[in-house]
C-alpha cells in the first residue's frame, strides 16, 4: 500500500499535504506519528474513503467495504449493554458468524451486562477495538486506540491490534503512545510539515536520532521543521 505525490489542501486554504509519498507494509502494525493537527486523522479519512480517494495518489488499498475503521469518538445507544453494543457493531457490519458471552474475553465478560453508557471511556474503546478486530477485512484502522487509557488496557488493545496483524491482515493506526510500539513489530511513519518525515523501524528511529528512548526520539523529529 503506497500513496504517491498527494497534495491536499483545507477548504481554509491551508495546505495539509504537500506531494506527500508513504509506504505502508503488509506484515507489521503501519503507526502514523507527529504532532496534533499535521493530519493523521484527515489521512485515515481518505484511506478509509470517509473522504473521496483518488487512485492516481493511493496505490494498492482494499475498496471500504474491505476496511474497518474504528475513529476516536464513536457515537453509540448508551442505554444497550455491553454484549449488545459488540453484536450491534459486528451486525451493521457484516459479521456472519455468532457472538456468545463464553466468546468474549476475560477483560469484557465481567462487563457484558453493564450498559454501555456506563463504562469509562477506555472501556468503551476496548469493546469498539474488540468487536472489531472480530471483522473480517483487508484493512484495519485505528485513530489513537490508546487515548486515555490506563497502561494495562492500553497493553491489551496494542495485544489485539498486534494480532489482527499476526492473523495476516494490514493495519494502519495513529498514536501519541510509545510505551507499547517500541519492538520492531511496528513500522513507524512520522508526518510533520506535509510529508511524512522519517519511514521505519523503532531501532532505525532511534539510531537516526540517537536517541535512548522513543520519546526522546520524538522530540528530537518534532523540532527538526
């Protein structure tokens, strides 16, 4: 998955992306890096034909009807419980198989029964992230699954996006986190400026910036434009 010489602009007038080139890989979790407002949530949007997708700059991506996308905020009726939402979700989507309670895993069937509404926020990213890595689809993609979550919920997201990945299926999600991306499991893509800055591994970014820490790392990209 390539997309090539993208240029888009806002209807503000402002650039967003200049000639932008990104190459995803098949076989490792694809995490878009940089800083608030540089458009990683506008570029999903295209990836995943929210906004319309032009062939001539997005090379080798699934139509929609082969991609899950989970956004950061996802409306929903608070008042159906938790075992209802995840069958609502996989239902309006596609899922052809059967969900049972004995199905769910540990994290979740201690909540089944409890209303969505009810649940924290992490809680209720869990249930979305959970229902959907259950799709089967060609793509996947996640717009900072591990916002506001504690560190061991933040653990398990990363454990199922990590093997939806394993189960042979492209992903692509944005992040602000690096305590759970920090293996060579991932491929790091870090956009600032319009173009995507540096492409690579976790210990190519820290060798490139000589850094010891991922955070340090970061930083280091950031203040470089």
């Amino acid at each position: 998955m390539k997309i090539k010489d993208f240029t888009y602009r806002l209807s503000s007038g402002r650039s967003l992306f200049q000639s932008l080139n990104a190459d995803f890989l098949d076989d490792k979790v694809n995490v878009l890096l940089g800083p608030n407002g540089v458009g990683k949530t506008t570029l999903l949007d295209f990836i995943s034909t929210v906004n319309k997708r032009e062939p001539t700059y997005f090379h080798g991506f699934p139509n929609f009807a082969r991609i899950a996308y989970q956004p950061q905020s996802v409306p929903f009726i608070y008042e159906a419980t938790v075992f209802q939402t995840m069958k609502m979700v996989m239902g309006v989507s596609g899922f052809k198989g059967r969900l049972r309670h004995t199905d769910l895993p540990a994290e979740l069937k201690t909540i089944a029964d409890i209303k969505y509404g009810e649940l924290s926020g992490g809680q209720r990213r869990l249930v979305m992230i959970d229902a959907i890595s259950r799709l089967d689809r060609e793509l996947y993609l996640f717009d900072e699954p591990e916002s506001g979550l504690d560190p061991k919920t933040a653990k398990q997201v990363m454990q199922k996006i990590q093997g939806i990945n394993q189960r042979g299926k492209k992903v692509i999600m944005t992040s602000h986190q690096f305590q759970n991306i920090n293996n060579d499991d991932y491929h790091l893509l870090f956009l600032k400026a319009g173009q995507i800055q540096f492409s690579g591994s976790p210990s190519e970014f820290l060798k490139k910036e000589s850094a010891t820490s991922l955070v340090d790392a970061y930083i280091k990209q950031d203040q470089l434009l």
